[in-house]
C-alpha cells in the first residue's frame, strides 16, 4: 500500500477532519486579532495556542480565553 492510495481511500474521513480545522483555526484567529480582552493571557500567547494546537487550541481558546464582549 503506497501513501497515494491511503490517501484516496481515506478522503472522506480526512476531508471533514480538515475542513473542521480551518474553520476553527480561522474564527478563533480573527476573533483573537479582533478582540483585545482575555480572560487571561495575552493576544501573542493565543494565537500560538491556536496554532500550534490545532483542533484543541481554537477550542481551548473559545472554552477558556475568549474574554466578555462588550
């Protein structure tokens, strides 16, 4: 089994698991550049949670991070 056909034969399962992460990655990075208040932390320190971490960082981020919108 070469890596081309894993690849083909897992598609639809990697296609959501990808598309998950860049909606994600990309809402928390503009909410973090967007939003100057955090619970704590500051806006360096966030953006490399979201990331370095992938999936977990953005969920991190709105779970703990995301400060109150006024």
């Amino acid at each position: 089994m070469n890596d081309w056909s894993f690849l083909t034969e897992n598609l639809p399962l990697l296609l959501p698991l990808i598309l998950l992460e860049l909606v994600l990655l990309l809402t928390s990075l503009v909410h973090v550049l967007k939003h100057p208040h955090y619970r704590f932390g500051n806006r360096l320190m966030w953006v490399l949670i979201v990331v370095i971490l992938q999936i977990v960082g953005p969920i991190f981020y709105f779970g703990f991070g995301r400060g109150d919108d006024a």
